[in-house]
C-alpha cells in the first residue's frame, strides 16, 4: 500500500477497522442476561484481523 493513503482510502480502512472493534461490555448482560460471563468479542458484527483476511479497498 502506498505511503500516503488518499483521503477517501483512509475513510474506508477507518470504517473497517472500526467494525472490528469488540461490541460494548454492556451488550453481554442486555444479550445473554445478567448471570452470564461471555466475551464481548463473541457478538460483535465483523470478525476481521488483518492478518488473516485482505481488504478490497
């Protein structure tokens, strides 16, 4: 990828990488109910790592 990233580029890797975030801790007890201890990262949306999967941007 280039050094300097157009600004519309850097938009779009912004959003993506956005998505990947995990989903809030408040959303597990508001999901699963109070009692239950689960990673926020099981509901989140996107599930992408840099690694393992390219962007067509």
């Amino acid at each position: 990828m280039a050094r300097y990233k157009h600004p519309s580029r850097k938009q779009r890797l912004a959003k993506k990488a956005d998505q990947t975030k995990w989903a809030p801790f408040w959303t597990v007890p508001k999901t699963y109910g109070k009692g239950r201890k689960i990673h926020p990262g099981r509901h989140t949306a996107v599930k992408r790592s840099w690694r393992r999967q390219k962007l067509k941007a």
